[in-house]
C-alpha cells in the first residue's frame, strides 16, 4: 500500500524502473564476486588538465548503463568521450567559481540513497550487495554528485542567454529529415463525475471489530505478517505481510505517518484511520529519519444496495446531459463529488505535465476500458473504480477529444518542436565550448582509448547515479 499522494496499486510493484535496479545490482555482485577472488588493478586512462580518468570510472558507467539495457557497439568509446567532456565542464566550473553547496549536495545524496534503500528493501541489504559501509557507500556517491552537480550547473550557466524565436521554430522543424520528425502518440482528454458510495456506520463498525480481533490475535502471539496476508485489504503490500519498507515520515498519509512514529519497535498501535481506511500497524525498525512498519488495512465495504444506489444516481446523470437538460460542465459542478476537477467541469489534468491531455497507456484500467470504445462527445455508461487513495468511486467520463497518433507538426505540437530546437541549439553550444576548451587543455590519452575520436565529444552527457562497485588498488 502507498500511503503517499500516488495511487496504492503502484507501490511494491516489481515497476520497470525497479526491475533495472535489481539487474544493476545482480551485475554489481558478480563483480564484487569476482573481485574478491582476484584483486583487479586500476590504472589512469586519461588526463584532462588536472583530473584523471581511471579504468575503473570507465566500467562503473558501462555497467550502469547495460544495467538500463543502453547498448551501442562503440560503448566504450562513448563513455570515455562522455567522462572527458565532464572533466572539461569540472574544470571550468572550478575556474569560475561554480559551487554547490554541502546542503545541496546532502539533500540530493540522502534522496539517491532513499531510493536505492527502498529498491533493495533495507539499508543492511543496500551495504551487503556494494560490500561497503554506508558511510563508504556515501563518501562514493558524494564524490561523483558533487561532480555531476557542478558540470551541469556549468552547463546551464554556458546556455543559460540562449532564447529561441518562432522563425528559428519553423526553420527547425523545416530542415528536419521526414525520419527526424518525432512521433506523438494516440492522446485524450477526458471529464469525469465521480460519486462515492454512502458509508454506513454499520460497515465501519465491522471493520473496526475484525481489527481488534486482529490485533488480539497478533498480542496473543500470532504472526502479523500471517494475518496481514490473509485479510488485509491492501493487495499491494499483504503479500508481503503488509510490510512498507523504509519511508519517511514526508511519504505517508499524515495520519498514518503520525502513528507509526510513536510506536516502539516491535509494538502494535491500535485502530488508525487515514485516507485509506482504518489500520493496526507494527513498527518492524528505524533507520535515521526512515521507519519500516506492518499493516493490516481493512475498508467498510460497500453493499450491493449501495453500489446500485449510486450507479443509478449517475445512470441518472448521464441521461440528463445526454438530453441536453445540462452540459457535462454544468453537471460536474452541481454534482460531482470531485474535489480536484469539479470547478473545470471535470477535466482532468495530467500530473506528468500538467496538460489535459493522456497517453491511453497512462490511464486507470477502468478508465481506459470505459472510454476505448467512444466517440469524441460520447458519454461512458457508469462504473466502478478507485480513487488515488484507494477508495471505492463511481464514475461517468466523457471523451472530450482524442488525438489521433500522428507525425509532430508546427499546428498542434508547436511546444513539443520549440523544445526540440532549443534543445538542439544548447547542445550545439555546448558543443562549440568543448572544441574550443579542448585544445586549450592538456589531454594525455593512454594506448587503450587512443582510437576513440576525442574531437567529437558528446554536448549532452548521461548522468549516473551509483555507488562505485569497489575500492580498487591502484598502479
């Protein structure tokens, strides 16, 4: 369950993103592995002025970016060109004074950590898999952010005159390759009725008794994660015995978070009720400022009276603003329970980048299956759904346009070209510095990067974000 402002559903889930987390850290142990049987020597690849580039610097990135399936067959290559052109940006950055701040640079540290910490499950797990300390894990990772942050503050800072007019749009798109023309995938704007089912104190009573009979069985010495697989109503964390892993206190419901926090370890608080539902929670650990608990949630449920109440509310809806008696607009404002798009008729935003306009891939389930099959003005029957918090919701949506999937052109993706070109114009900047800062600046290449074509450096260099694999020892 994720009590924080994203939907439940999403937390816990082996996501793409965690995935490619895992299969780094999968290749990140068999190279420890391996290192521990053979100790490897780095040695300097090439110097930029006063920094060093080392062997080790060149594997790390490589690994990373095979880890998020990145592949070219010159791999090698680039990511050396790509670590010149930093040490470039470093050195200059230094020249002029740019710094980031120790705040900065803890703040961004403590967020990458949190995150690895959460992918991997706990703090002792994320020091198993490096073979390190935190402090050491730390120390690695601050070394590199500080790194990062400054060379592309310098980047920013070399870009940061550069404007970009609607002729220089056009003439943009104009010299584009008919191949270079992105595509925009299918979108849809849709407005939406929601209602809520009435809860009745007879349902929430019930689920108040099977917590405390919950609650007594776990002080009676039964397992909490047991009883949180067989009848918490979080399908996202019961099977994992309706544990969270690490959060922070910022992550999670308000209420929630503020009961968590006053448990011992090892305790169970009594009934919480949040935005979700009512909970039993065990507090498993503290790590900092991050808390590791087990809940069991349990919901009121909705009766069958209820869900036909509503659905024939909203049938109800529908058929007056299919009528003409009312606009969708008029009829989200009068009865939509909506909180967040009530006063916009019901349109709904979406929070990616603030548009109104979805990607059908980015919808509920729910919703894509009410909308697939409807014309732009079309209205859904009523059905089913779930809130962002989880909660039983009924909606009718209205199919307000659907954008066809088509080649970006000047009339309707005049945004989506203009960041193209600026996006063009800043690298080619970027660019011209680096050719002209490189052959001010002392560059020793050794024999094994010596084919690489260092003149054509990369303007727009990939960030990575990981822990050295290894202390390595040094020729």
């Amino acid at each position: 369950m994720n009590l924080s402002s994203t939907k439940r559903t999403n937390f816990m889930q082996p996501t793409h993103k965690r995935i490619l987390i895992l299969n780094f850290l999968f290749l990140l142990i068999t190279t420890i592995t391996f290192g521990q049987d053979k100790v490897l020597i780095d040695q300097v690849v090439a110097t930029v002025g006063d920094k060093k580039i080392l062997q080790s610097d060149i594997e790390n990135q490589m690994l990373q970016l095979k880890a998020r399936r990145y592949s070219s067959s010159n791999l090698d290559c680039e990511v050396f060109k790509d670590l010149v052109s930093q040490k470039l940006l470093l050195i200059q950055a230094e020249k002029d004074s740019i710094n980031v701040s120790s705040n900065q640079i803890d703040s961004e540290l403590e967020r990458r950590i949190q995150y690895f910490v959460r992918q991997i499950g706990s703090r002792q797990a994320l020091e198993d898999y490096y073979n390190k300390s935190m402090p050491e894990i730390k120390q690695d990772l601050r070394e590199m952010l500080q790194e990062q942050m400054m060379t592309q503050k310098m980047k920013r800072q070399l870009v940061s005159d550069i404007d970009i007019s609607p002729k220089e749009v056009k003439t943009f798109y104009k010299n584009l390759s008919e191949d270079s023309i992105p595509m925009i995938d299918e979108k849809v704007q849709i407005n939406q009725i929601i209602r809520y089912p009435e809860e009745t104190d007879k349902a929430e009573s019930k689920a108040r008794e099977e917590l405390l009979e919950l609650r007594k069985r776990i002080l009676d010495g039964e397992r909490f994660s047991t009883l949180a697989r067989l009848y918490s109503d979080d399908p996202a964390t019961s099977r994992d015995g309706g544990e969270l892993g690490l959060r922070s206190e910022e992550e999670l419901d308000p209420a929630f978070a503020d009961a968590a926090m006053r448990l011992q370890e090892g305790e169970v608080s009594s009934i919480v009720e949040s935005a979700y539902g009512l909970h039993i929670i065990k507090l498993i650990n503290r790590e900092g400022d991050q808390f590791n608990v087990r809940h069991i949630l349990k919901t009121p449920e909705v009766s069958y009276k209820q869900k036909q109440k509503v659905l024939n509310k909203l049938d109800s809806i529908a058929r007056i603003i299919r009528t003409g008696e009312y606009s969708f607009k008029k009829a989200a404002l009068k009865f939509s329970q909506d909180k967040r798009y009530r006063l916009n008729g019901g349109l709904l935003v979406n929070p990616q980048d603030a548009s109104n306009e979805f990607k059908l891939e980015q919808l509920p389930s729910s919703d894509y299956d009410a909308i697939k099959n409807l014309k732009p003005g079309e209205i859904s029957e009523p059905f089913e759904a779930q809130d962002e918090n989880g909660k039983t919701v009924f909606k009718i949506l209205k199919l307000r346009d659907k954008i066809a999937a088509h080649k970006a052109n000047l009339e309707h993706d005049y945004d989506v070209i203009k960041k193209l070109a600026e996006q063009k114009k800043q690298q080619e900047r970027v660019q011209e510095w680096l050719e002209k800062k490189q052959n001010s600046t002392y560059i020793r290449i050794g024999e094994s990067f010596r084919d690489c074509k260092v003149k054509d450096l990369p303007a727009n260099t990939p960030q990575q974000g990981q822990p050295r694999q290894q202390q390595r020892q040094r020729r």
